[in-house]
C-alpha cells in the first residue's frame, strides 16, 4: 500500500472522502500549497464512492508527487477511512482534514508544527472552528451535542466535530477502535495518560456536494456512543508510567 518517497516524511495527512468528487481535487491542491517546504505525504482515503472520486484523485498524482490514494472495497464509514490513512501512514505525525475542503488547509501546517514542537506527553492539538458556515440547525444541534458529551467526558473540547486535528500516530493506535470513533479521539487520548490541546481553526462554506450527516442521524449514533465511552473510562487504570528494571 506504500507508495516509494524520496525521504521519510515529517507529517501525514490524511483526508476521508465520499462522493466529494467536485471538492477533493481541489482540496489536494491546497493542501500541497499549505505544507510546501515541509516533508509531507498526502493520502485520501476514498470510502468506496459512487462518482469520480477516485479517478480524479488518482489522476491528479501526476501533479502532486506526495499524494497517495486508498480506496475502501466497501463503504465503511469516516472513522473507519481515518484509520485506514493513519495504518498507511509514514510519519510519526499525522493530520486529518474533512473531504468536504470546509475545514481550512492553511490552518493544518500550523497544528501540526505546534505538535511537532510540543513535550511527547501532547498527543493531539485539534481545531476549534470558529465563525461556522452551516446551518442554524446543524451549529445549535453541534453546540448542544457538545455540551453533553464535554460534561458526561470531561474531554476539555468545545468542538470535537471538527475533522481537522493533529496527532501522534503511535498514541491514535493505542486507541481502541469503533465506529465514530472520530468524534472522541480527545476524551480516548486522555483516557491513555495523553494530554490535549486546542486551537481556533477557519471554517468555510461546503461548495459542491451534500453532507453525509444527518441531526437525527447524529443523535441516534452518539447515545450509544457516548455510553461506551463512558463505560471506557470508567474501566481505565493508569500505571502513570512503566519503568523497565
């Protein structure tokens, strides 16, 4: 699955798609553009796509030598696509950006170095979005949600939906994986013994196809979700620290 790099990259970026043929170009480009002058890879991962997703992005590698493309038999969900970017993955730094080029590109080089400089104790820096481009209902359901889950977690994330967030692929595979997973990466790091941080990312208006997300749909994912989260880590110990003799 590994594509030949002239030297090992510093960041990992990786991008879940679904039908998001008339953005994920587009996205690629910008990305490039973002960490130019940085050693880099760029994986979209295509969750099985009905339209041209993946011939666009495979044709687009020719222009941009850091790209790498995954694609998934079987449509399997975002997290499931995150997690198969970061198993490909080459760095020991990684970044995850929403397909739907809302999330800011240019705002990515700065997370990442901010976690590249930070004691390894920091497992991830995530976004904050602020000044949303969506819809009164999708910000007050999202800041409801959020509420919820920050008090019952006691994660400290105001905005744990958004897709762009720097990590340590050593500490993200530590985690235990499910579905939706994407949305509890903070209270999972902190469960590890991880700390986080956050910092206000640009959000902008979705310019070609449609959200894969419903309210309704959210809610009915999150209530389970959220109980087995609690139920982690209400089963968490932590040796603070293994010492080898």
């Amino acid at each position: 699955m590994t594509a030949p790099i002239a030297a090992a990259p510093a960041f990992s970026i990786v991008v879940p798609v679904f039908d998001e043929g008339g953005a994920a170009p587009a996205l690629a480009r910008e990305i490039a553009a973002a960490f130019a002058g940085e050693r880099f890879e760029i994986l979209f991962v295509d969750d099985a796509s009905r339209d041209d997703t993946k011939a666009l992005l495979t044709a687009l590698k020719a222009e941009i030598p850091q790209l790498r493309v995954l694609s998934h038999r079987k449509n399997s969900g975002q997290s499931r696509a995150v997690r198969s970017g970061v198993l490909a993955a080459l760095a020991p730094s990684d970044v995850t950006l929403d397909g739907d080029g809302q999330t800011d590109p240019a705002d990515a080089p700065r997370l990442a170095k901010a976690l590249a400089a930070a004691p390894p104790t920091m497992a991830l820096i995530g976004g904050e979005r602020v000044r949303r481009q969506d819809s009164a209902a999708k910000r007050m359901a999202s800041k409801f949600g959020n509420g919820v889950r920050k008090r019952l977690l006691r994660d400290t994330a105001n905005d744990t939906g958004c897709g762009l967030k720097a990590f340590r692929r050593e500490a993200f595979l530590r985690l235990p994986y499910f579905d939706h997973i994407h949305r509890y990466i903070p209270a999972l790091m902190l469960r590890e013994g991880y700390e986080v941080a956050f910092q206000p990312v640009n959000h902008r208006h979705r310019e070609s196809g449609v959200s894969k997300y419903t309210n309704f749909g959210r809610l009915k994912a999150s209530v389970s979700d959220l109980l087995g989260v609690m139920w982690l880590q209400s089963r968490a110990r932590d040796p603070l620290e293994v010492d080898e003799a």
